[in-house]
C-alpha cells in the first residue's frame, strides 16, 4: 500500500468514532502495573530486573498498541515499531549476557559477579586526611594541592 493510500485510510480510520472503553481499560491496566511496579521494587529478590523489564514492556506495548493506534496502522508503521523494539530487545540483552559470562576477575570491583573487594568501601577505611569535613584537625597544618610548595 502507498503512503498516500495509507494516509486515506488513517483519514477514514480517525473519522469513525471509536469508543472510550479501551482507553479506560487500558488506563486501569496501566495503574494496576505501576502499582505492581511499586510492589516489586520494594521487595529484593534475584529476578527483580528481569520483572521489571517485563512490567515496563507490557506498559509501553499497551500505550504504543491503544493510544499511539499502532493496531490500527498497517506496514511501515509496524515495520518501524517491530525493530525498534528489536534493538532495543537487543541493548538489553547482550550486554546482559556479556557481564554474566565474563572472565570472573574481569568484572568490576564490588560487583556482585566480582570476587574482588569493592576498594571504595573497604570497612574500617578512613580517607587519610579526616574525609571531607577535615576531620579531626581543625586549623593549620594542611595545605591545599595549589598551595603545595616543593
């Protein structure tokens, strides 16, 4: 079908009138999913981001396919949207698969696929110079970088 057929038929498509139920439909559907969005995220277990990804695929599908009128489209329409969602499927998941199948020492420090101790947050640590707030030094004795004379 040519862009100017499917312009027509998308012209005689929005001039039915459609009714309001599936809008609503989907809008509690949408609710119901945010709320079990909020449900999950406060619970910790080990498929949380495979969950999540789930809950936020189905919302996106229901608002592309009812208010964006992508089941209504034919061709091209479709045809973006499928490998859209394709490469996005795909960002998704091969750096997944990467960073579950490394070389154990290659990942990064503190992580949970790491064996190696995360050094930012080494218990009993303290920074050298008091932290932040200088510490317990309070006065002379320290100079800044820029100051520094050698």
């Amino acid at each position: 079908m040519s862009a100017a057929n499917e312009s027509q038929q998308e012209a005689r498509n929005m001039a039915e009138h459609h009714s309001a139920a599936p809008y609503w439909i989907v809008w509690v559907a949408l609710l119901f999913f945010t709320g079990l969005t909020v449900f999950t995220g406060r619970m910790h277990f080990s498929l949380a981001l495979p969950v999540a990804l789930a809950i936020a695929t189905t919302k996106g599908l229901l608002v592309l396919l009812i208010f964006m009128h992508l089941k209504d489209h034919k061709g091209a329409n479709r045809l973006v949207m499928g490998v859209s969602f394709l490469f996005v499927l795909m960002m998704l998941i091969m750096p997944m698969a990467d960073f579950a199948t490394r070389f154990r020492p290659a990942n990064p420090a503190g992580s949970h696929l790491s064996d190696l101790p995360d050094l930012n947050f080494i218990e009993g640590k303290t920074p050298a110079h008091g932290g932040a707030h200088g510490g317990a030094h309070s006065g002379g004795g320290h100079e800044s970088p820029s100051e520094h004379k050698e």
